[in-house]
C-alpha cells in the first residue's frame, strides 16, 4: 500500500506565503510540499489595467516559483499554483494597504458602491508549461458609516489585503451582493484552480479516496 500511495502523489508547491491561500487548497485536499512566496514589487506599471496586472503578478510569482525548483531536487516534477488578487473600481486599482490612511481611503472609496476582484492564477506544469485564468467577481458594499470604518480599521485585519479588506473575516458583513467566486476574492478561485490541476493530470480525485482510506 505504501508503494501505491507513493505512486499516486504528484509534488506541488505553493508560491505563496498566505495562509489565505494555503488554507483553501488544503479545503480541497492538497497539502503543498513547498511555500516558495516571492518578494516582488506589486506597483502597477504605468497605465497597466487592473486585469493586467493580476495576470502579470501571478506569473511573475509562478516563474520565480520554478527558478526555485529547478535548484531543489527534491522538488523537480512539482507543479507550481500562483496567484494574486487585484481590487478595483472601475480602472483604479486600489492597494494592499500597509498604513491606515491607505486602508481608510479603499473603505471610503468602496462604500455603498460595486467594484471587481480580479485574481490572476498561473499553473506550472511537471514539463514546465505555463497555464494561465483569470477570474472576474463583482462585489458590492452597503454604505458604511464612520463608526464602521473607525472600527473595521482598528481591527488591523485590511493589512496586506487587496482594497483594504478581507471577506473571510469582520468585512464579511458589509458585502450586500456577490457574482462571481467568493474564494477568489479571499485570494484563490478554487473550481478555475482544480480545473487547471486536473487538466494537467494532477490526481486531485485520487487524493481524495486515498485519505478515505
């Protein structure tokens, strides 16, 4: 049985530090060998349209990820998952604030109005190909009050997130409407990322039954 279950296992590696991002693969029963986040710089280029940038991000990560493992043998055959996630209202791409003002300014300009989440995901394949999505939700806030933003912004939870919010956590409750896929607003579409998995022979199901057994 030992030998089967070895078989079976495809490597993969997750070029990410989130644990966003870790914890809905795990959701699908994918345990990443390796987290290979990368430092990269995230600014817009000039004019660069938000799905644009999405793509781009993830790509880059996913190409860094594969320099990476060409120097880790024990790595070599992985597949690679990259993906980043742009916020936008109407062409303006808003930040992953790190200072308050920035998070309090995507609140204001969010509030009571509709904006996209565009997250980009880039698959590298055990031959090193590339595959390539890009995911489109719209999602729209109530109007929030001040005491809301003051108290939203106080939780420290806007930090490092795209638009200035995380809708797994407290701004969950200032959604009114969703189109699209929640899990690619919290960082990773999860039906458009095991569709690309599969379709590249990761054996996804067959994880599935071996933890069964």
């Amino acid at each position: 049985m030992a030998g089967e279950q070895k078989d079976w296992r495809a490597k993969l590696v997750l070029a990410s530090a989130s644990p966003r991002r870790l914890a809905l693969l795990q959701q699908i029963g994918i345990e990443p060998d390796a987290l290979l986040p990368s430092d990269l710089d995230e600014s817009p280029l000039k004019s660069e349209r938000p799905k644009a940038l999405a793509k781009r991000l993830a790509r880059d990560k996913a190409e860094r990820a594969l320099a990476v493992v060409k120097t880790r043998p024990e790595l070599a055959g992985a597949y690679i998952v990259a993906a980043d996630t742009v916020v936008a209202r109407g062409n303006r791409i808003l930040p992953k604030p790190e200072h308050v003002d920035e998070a309090a300014l995507c609140l204001r300009l969010l509030s009571g109005r509709g904006h996209k989440v565009f997250t980009g995901i880039a698959v590298v394949t055990p031959r090193g190909a590339i595959r390539e999505r890009l995911v489109e939700t719209r999602v729209t806030f109530k109007h929030l009050s001040r005491q809301e933003i003051e108290s939203y912004l106080a939780t420290g939870e806007w930090r490092g997130k795209a638009g200035g919010y995380a809708i797994q956590g407290r701004a969950g409750m200032f959604v009114t409407k969703l189109v699209g896929s929640y899990s690619s607003v919290v960082g990773l579409p999860l039906q458009e990322t095991g569709a690309l998995l599969i379709g590249e022979g990761y054996p996804l199901h067959l994880a599935w039954l071996n933890a069964l057994g």
